[in-house]
C-alpha cells in the first residue's frame, strides 16, 4: 500500500519534510512517492502526513485513485463555486 | 524586557498620524526610541518610510512549505506578472540564494536587507531557511537579516532566530480572536494532524503570542503585520494593534486585503469586498493613536530584489547569475561607502526644518486637504500615465504628512494568461485611465511632471486638479507650496464650500 502524487502538486515540498520514511522524492514536472518506502504512515501517526500537510486539493491519492483531500475540503470553498472556475474533477 | 515603541506625534488638531514626513518611522518618531534600536531601524527600508527611497531590499524564495492556509492565498500562483505576497517565479536552493544575494548586493550597493518571507512559511522550512542565514552571515557580514513568518512554529525555533543574528522578525497576526481567526484561517498543520476551524486558530494565535513576546524578551525587533478583511476583522484589529504594542512590538503594518477572483483564493472566488482606501486609512489612522503605523508597505513578492515599488528581480534570475563575477570583496568595500554617503544624504535631510503652514501664511482652521503625487526617490517625477503608483499626502495646516501609495495597475492578467485555469479577468472593459482616476478617489490635486490632454480634461471633469508646475522639487515641499496656492484662494476656510473635508 502506498500512496501517489497527482499533477495537481504545485511542488511545495511540505510533505518531503514530513514524510516519516523519506519516501518523497524530487522529480519533474511534480514530486512522486516511492511506493517502496511509503507505509501510508502506519505506525508513525494517525493520518498520512503528507495528505495533512499538502495544501492543494487532488494532490494525494490512494491506491485505488481516490482523492485523500478532495475538491473543497481545504478551501471550504461550496462545489459549485469550483465547478463554475473550473477547478473540480471527479475523481484522479 | 519591554521594547520601547515608537511613538506617533500626532498633531494636537488632528486625528492621530505624524506631521513630518512620513509615518511610522518618520525621524521625529524614530526619536524616542534607544540609540541601538534606532540605529537598526533607520536604514531599513521596509521600517523606515524615509529610508525606503534610498535604500533596497531582497528577498530569497527558499521557503516553499507552509503549514497553515490562509483564505487570501493560493499556493497554486507563480506568475511573473504579479507582485503580491506568497508569489514567485524561481525557488532557490540555499546555495542558490547565496549566489543571488551575493550577484544583487554587488550590482546594487544600495542594498541593506535580506529576508526570506516565502513563498510559503520560512520557520516551516527551518533547514533550508537556516542553513541560508547561516551561510550569509558569514559571507556577506555587512546584510541585515530578516525573517517573516506566521507564527505558528515561531516559539519553536526563536532561539535559532536569536543564534543566526536575525534582528528583524515580522509575524502576521490578524486576529486574537479565535472566533474572527476561523474565518480567516481554515486549517492549520500541528503536531502531525489537520487542524481545523475554531480549534486551528486557537492554536496558531496562541503560538503567535507567545511567540512575539520571546522575541521582544530578547531584545529582537518585531513588526506585526495585518491584513485588513472588511467585515471579518477590521474592528477587530485596533484590539489586536493594542495588545501587540503591549508585547512590545515596535510597529504595526496594516495592509488591505488584496481578493481577486482570477487569484483563485477563497476570498476571491467567494466575492469578499477589498478594504478602499479610504477604510485602510481610517483603520490606520485609528490604531495609529495605540502604536506606531507603517504606510509605505508595497505588500512585494517573496523574490522581491531592490527598492521598493520597483522589482529588478528579472535581472537576477539563476542564468543570469550563473555568468555574473562577482567580486564580493571589492562589493563590500563599495557598499560601505554608498551607505555612508546616504547616512550623509539622510543626516543632512534630518537636520532640515520644514515649512510650517503658519509662517506661509496659512490659517490654522484651514481644512486638510488630500494630494496623490507620481513620485520617485521623494520628488515629484513621473508622467501621469507612466506612475505605476501614487503616494498620496494629506497637506493641513499641521504640516505635510505621507498617508498611503495606491497602485494604478492591474496585479495580474488573470488565470489565463497564467495558463492555470479557464476564467477571464473582470474589469476589462474600465479603461486603466478611468481606473487610475478612480484610484484616485479623495483626492483634489495631483502632482507630476506631466500630464497628458485626455488624462487632464478626465481629471478635471472627476474634481481633481492636475499639477505638472513642481516636477522634480522635493514631494513634500511642492504639497506645501500647492496646499499655500489652494489657501490664498479661500478655499480650504471652514466657511467655505468645501468639496471634500477629508
């Protein structure tokens, strides 16, 4: 199990200095997780630390695809207001 | 140890501000403080109003990382066109930024200060932001260092601050409320979890507190910054201006709000309202009777390099520096002297009288009278069409005094032109003529070298009255010399119909 990177990241680097088993590597044109080393944080801490952090929606997905921040859970901004700026996405 | 702040003369007439050039730190504020606080403050351009037209600045974008968010920002934004804060084009690796301050303090002697501000938080990002403070004060001795940040990891690291001779900190509070703070902040990242609401503010104002009073305990200097949300904290902030002055800050920088809908933050896209210049004065001017007030802030880009309201940041991007040689030595030598000639310059300038209204033969009851002036370096010299700002004065029977700048230029294109997105700007169909007028709304003249026929047939028809006879004089005395020319014609007495009593 581990965790993925989306071309949502905006390369902040926050979640490389969180990330208990410095599974996050530098790389272009956005940072990846080696899914190696990612444990999804299990036994360091109760949630991923690099989903805590990322401050940009869409960013972190799980295995399956699924958003670990989806569109709006940041921002508070409503769904309709993203659909109308162009900023929401279903699904990775 | 409790610092000394600055306090506003105001003038016994008028409500609150300084009457000399200049606010804030204006040089007869600037007196009350203790020689060594003085001597930190009066070269620093982003402290001093007056030494900010004489000496430059930059800032180093090492800090990406941030843990909290801010509905004014948008960690998506990197678009050249912009100047705002939390927005860059380049980020530096440590020794990159060192390669950079070294190449910008060579090519521009004027240079005093070096601050990592961002683009993110700096203490979120200690071991890049430290390893760039360290690395700089053993190379290049003669920067001052500061460092901005929101406060949330700032007790953490304040003792690392204190080690790497850091003596300037700004921290932006903009409320002590948690209540007032859950509608600015939405989440917080703390002890490894997701904070939000209520329960995240509560902790970044607590740490932000406790934070701002290490620092002063220490003797290390602190400027707050605000920003002015009209509606969520604008009351709010003279309560927050009281309580920062009581912790010992030296100043306090209020700054508007800045909420376009093409910037993609929360308060863009959700519509809440920009302070007017008008509510940024009244705020400033209220918490100004608590605490020293700053008014010349350009709000710059966390890559900002040289004076402010100017960026030369595209001189100084990593190709270009990559070919500079820089003789740093020699540098420094020259630096020394180009300080010591502005000290001169400044000195002298302090030591001068200004005009009092009285013996030019203006009535004491005359009204104040609001004057936007395109100035550079603190004469009045640009083109009405070419200032990308103007400085507005408020001229009254008390003396001359700085009240803001009011930039005529749209921040940005908008998301198209920055390629993130599909809105299309608003606000395309007001002509920049017609806006810049309206940016100069309250005021009755305005002074610069030139003025166009259309620009001056608009201004006229909008009550402003265009002045192009007092191009390249000193901005202060050509406010005075117009408010005298504005008096002999009975227009600023009480009795008189006067168009705006500012």
């Amino acid at each position: 199990m581990a965790l993925q990177i989306t071309e949502s990241c905006v390369n902040c680097w926050a979640c490389v200095d969180v990330c208990p088993n410095d599974a996050i590597y530098q790389d272009t044109p956005h940072f990846l997780i080696d899914d190696g080393k990612c444990t999804e944080c299990l036994g360091d801490h109760s949630v991923p630390q690099c989903a805590a952090i990322c401050p940009i929606e869409m960013a972190i997905v799980d295995e399956l695809g699924a958003f670990l921040n989806p569109p709006g859970s940041l921002t508070g901004i409503p769904i309709e207001k993203l659909k109308e700026f162009g900023l929401w996405k279903e699904a990775a | 140890m409790e610092l000394p702040v600055i306090s506003n003369t105001a003038p016994a007439s008028e409500g609150g501000g300084c009457s000399s050039s200049g606010c804030g730190t204006a040089p007869d504020a600037l007196g009350h403080l203790p020689d060594h606080i003085r001597a930190k403050v009066q070269d620093h351009p982003c402290y001093s109003e007056e030494a900010h037209h004489y000496f430059a600045r930059m800032h180093v974008a090492v800090a990406p990382a941030c843990n909290i968010q801010c509905n004014y920002c948008n960690r998506k934004y990197d678009c050249s066109n912009e100047s705002r804060p939390g927005v860059v084009s380049e980020l530096l690796t440590p020794d990159q930024a060192i390669k950079k301050v070294l190449a910008v303090a060579a090519e521009i002697p004027q240079m005093t200060v070096l601050g990592i501000a961002g683009p993110g938080d700096p203490l979120a990002n200690p071991g890049r932001t430290f390893e760039t403070f360290e690395q700089l004060s053993e190379r290049a001795p003669d920067i001052k260092l500061c460092v901005s940040t929101n406060g949330l990891n700032l007790p953490k690291y304040v003792d690392e601050i204190a080690k790497h001779n850091i003596d300037h900190v700004t921290i932006t509070i903009n409320c002590v409320d948690p209540e007032v703070g859950a509608k600015i902040y939405p989440w917080i990242y703390w002890e490894n979890k997701r904070i939000t609401g209520v329960e995240g503010a509560r902790i970044l104002i607590e740490q932000q507190q406790k934070g701002l009073q290490m620092l002063t305990d220490r003797g290390i200097l602190v400027k707050v910054n605000s920003v002015l949300i009209p509606g969520v904290n604008d009351e709010h902030l003279k309560e927050v201006s009281k309580i920062v002055k009581a912790k010992g800050a030296f100043l306090h920088n209020v700054m508007p709000l800045i909420a376009e809908a093409e910037h993609g933050t929360y308060y863009g896209i959700m519509e809440q309202p920009e302070p007017t210049p008008e509510q940024l004065q009244e705020l400033q001017d209220a918490c100004a009777g608590d605490m020293a007030m700053m008014r010349h802030c350009r709000q710059c880009r966390a890559d900002a390099v040289g004076l402010l309201g100017e960026d030369r940041g595209d001189e100084f991007t990593l190709d270009k520096i990559d070919v500079m040689d820089v003789d740093y030595e020699a540098a420094m030598v020259r630096r020394k002297e180009v300080h010591d000639s502005i000290i001169e310059q400044l000195e002298a300038k302090r030591g001068n009288v200004k005009p009092k209204a009285e013996d030019l033969g203006i009535p004491a009851d005359s009204r104040p009278v609001l004057m936007a002036v395109a100035g550079k370096n603190g004469v009045v010299a640009e083109h009405f069409g070419h200032a990308k700002e103007f400085l507005i004065y408020e001229a009254s029977p008390a003396g001359v005094r700085f009240i803001s700048h009011r930039k005529t230029e749209l921040y940005c294109g908008g998301m198209d032109s920055c390629g993130d997105g599909d809105v299309v700007g608003e606000g395309a169909t007001e002509s920049l003529l017609d806006r810049n007028i309206r940016v100069l709304e309250g005021c009755e003249v305005v002074l610069c070298s030139k003025v166009g026929y259309e620009p001056w047939a608009k201004l006229e028809a909008a009550g402003i009255a265009p002045n192009g006879e007092h191009a390249m004089e000193p901005i202060e005395e050509a406010v005075m010399a117009v408010y005298k020319e504005i008096a002999v014609t009975g227009k600023l007495s009480p009795s008189a119909d006067g168009r705006k009593a500012a």
